[in-house]
C-alpha cells in the first residue's frame, strides 16, 4: 500500500475527502488562508501534507494563497487552494493571471451564501458565474460540481488531471452543505486511480510557449537551463511582453481555444430517468440530490420526470440540453438564477425556477411542486 493514501472504506466529509482526492492525485503544496465552510480542507492538508513530503502554508489572505499556488507550480509541483465566496472573490486576480501564464492548479471553492460576508456558516451556490467570469479578460473556465463526498474524492483527483493536461487553474464548486456532509468514501489502490502528469518541454531551443497541436505548450521545468519569463502582461511565444494586438489576437485565442476546442473530453454529466421524461430537473451539488429523489416522487405520482446533473458546469453542456430541448425544463439552485441562465440559452425557451437565496438546501417537494408546474 502506498503511504500517500489511505486505502479502503472512510467516513469522511466533503471537505475531507477533496483533501484526500487532491493528496491521491499528487498534491504535494497547499498555501491557503482559513475561511468557513471551507476551513476543514487546509486542516486536513495541514496534518497530510509532511505525511507525505508535500508543504502546506498558511498565507496571510487569499491574495497571497492564488499567488504561491502559481509559484510553487512553476516551481514544480501540484499544487492547491481551498476557499469560500469572500476568498475567491479575492482570488480573482491571480485566477486570471493563472489563466494568462498557463499555469495548472486546482481552487476548491466551498461555497456559502451571499454576496459579501453573507452567511458564513451555511450553505449557498452563488459562485456558479465568479469562477468563469470572475477575473477579467476573454478565458475559458473548467469548474467541476461534484455532489457527494465520494465525487467530491474523486473530482478533485479529475480536477488535478485536467489542470496538468491544460495549463490553467481548474476550479471545485463545493458547498456547504455537502463540505460539511459525512458519507463512506471509498479509497481505491494506487494503481486503480487515474493520474495525468504534466507535459514537460525537454527542448531547451524551443519556445515555452509555443504550443503542440493540441494547442498546449509543454512546461518548461525551472532550475534546468530553460530561459523562462512569465508575466502577466500579454506575451509571445518565448513569453517576453508583447504589447500589441497581433500577439493579443495570436497568443489569447490559443487560450481559449485550447479548452473550447477539447470541450467534449472535459464536459461531463449524468442523465437519470431523462429517456422518456416529460420534465427534466436541471441541478447540480448538494441540491441534486434533492432533485433525485423528487424525480423519483413525480414518477410515483405518474409523471414522466428526468435529472439532468451537472458534474463539469464549465465548460457548458450546450449541445446535450438543446438535444433535449423538446422536454420542459425545471432548474434548481441555491441563488437566484446563475445555471439557469445558461441552461435557457441553451434550450430556447423558458424554464421554471426553483431558487433560493441561500441557508439551506432545497426539499424534494419544492422541486417538485416546480416539476408539476412545469406541466400546466
């Protein structure tokens, strides 16, 4: 048995098991500030990490944490961050300088109610827009939804993956609910969990950024004779300042095409009775679950009822929600609307809305009212 993870059945919380997810996909530096409900992932760290040979600090904000998160992936490791609402926000301008310099990390985002403080201690998914538009400037966003304390094990390995295979910052919308929720949690063997390392440039004539067919560069290892400049100015292929719109229009559309071109690899979701759904819920997180089991409750009523469950919101699943388009629509989350706006662009119509403002998550009747309404 490896020594880096914790093989067989746990009883484990959300934020314990992503922990344990991050340190089974190589995670060997973590840099975050305490901040509730997310708190309990850097504790976990905090002990795993010198377990394992990896370095945990605590930074004095979440300013500092995006930005030795960069650095220490330069400098050769996977790295993290945890946080909730108030420290992503704060997290948004490294995020995107993170973006602009291709550099893989995972931020698990814990979210709470609010804007600003908001209610700190219970559960909201308002950060659904923040993590693909929150930093400024044309990118494309990865954030992953996961729903229970295995997903949120096993995504946050996924997360890791995809941010190694396409050099940017990948983002886990947790929430509170299911941060603080315990569940079995099944550890598999080391040689059963899938790792994606990261692509090294061996030629020391190339460019470090200049990109493969797949429209990702290679990244150059520090400390090895590789001449590296990174900056967050817009910049060429060698990564030297290039202040003009060639460049911006060259080197910028490779970053978003880098991920809208691979959408299909990365977009991921689950169907649950949606075959011959008349209705079709649209959830995702702690509220899916209560969407599940009022699917399963319009069925015992006769009603042809579908779930539609993000596990990757970013990149969207447009082509597969205008597929289904044909169906009426019922969206629940914990906000006043931010899925739903993608989900009627993506359908053409309008959908009905069970939302709330954040405190706690949905019951199944009151999405189930939403799915009976959706038939009148």
């Amino acid at each position: 048995m490896s020594k880096d993870i914790l093989v067989g059945d746990h009883f484990l919380s959300g934020d314990v098991a992503a922990a344990e997810g991050a340190i089974a996909a190589g995670c060997r530096f973590f840099a975050g500030y305490p901040i509730t409900p997310s708190s309990e992932v850097a504790e976990r760290m905090a002990r795993r990490l010198p377990e394992v040979g990896g370095i945990f600090i605590q930074m004095e904000d979440e300013l500092g944490s995006m930005a030795a998160l960069l650095g220490a992936s330069w400098g050769g490791k996977k790295a993290m961050t945890a946080t909730s609402g108030p420290g992503f926000s704060l997290m948004m301008e490294n995020y995107g300088l993170g973006m602009m310099t291709e550099t893989p990390a995972v931020i698990v985002d814990v979210q709470r109610g609010g804007p600003s403080t908001g209610l700190p201690t219970l559960l909201g998914q308002g950060d659904v827009m923040q993590a693909r538009w929150g930093s400024h400037g044309p990118y494309q966003a990865i954030a992953l939804t996961p729903e229970s304390p295995q997903e949120c094990f096993n995504l946050t390995i996924r997360a890791f993956n995809l941010a190694e295979k396409y050099r940017q910052p990948v983002v886990v919308l947790m929430d509170e609910s299911l941060g603080h929720l315990f569940e079995r949690v099944t550890i598999p063997p080391r040689e059963e969990i899938e790792i994606t390392d990261r692509k090294i440039l061996k030629d020391k004539n190339r460019d470090i950024y200049e990109a493969d067919e797949d429209l990702i560069p290679p990244m150059p290892p520090v400390g090895e004779g590789f001449g590296i400049h990174v900056t967050g100015l817009t910049h060429d292929e060698r990564g030297y300042p290039s202040i003009n719109a060639e460049t911006q229009e060259r080197m910028i559309r490779r970053i978003n095409d880098k991920i809208s071109k691979h959408a299909p690899e990365i977009i991921d979701y689950e169907e649950f009775m949606t075959d011959d759904a008349d209705v079709i819920v649209v959830a995702y997180g702690i509220t899916a679950r209560s969407a599940r089991r009022a699917v399963i409750m319009a069925r015992e009523k006769g009603i042809k009822a579908g779930l539609f469950r993000f596990k990757v919101i970013w990149p969207f699943p447009s082509e597969r929600l205008e597929e289904l388009s044909d169906r009426e629509f019922v969206v629940a989350e914990v906000n006043n609307g931010q899925a739903l706006v993608e989900v009627e662009r993506a359908i053409r119509k309008r959908a009905i809305f069970v939302g709330k403002m954040g405190g706690e998550p949905h019951r199944p009747e009151e999405i189930l009212k939403g799915i009976e309404e959706a038939l009148k």
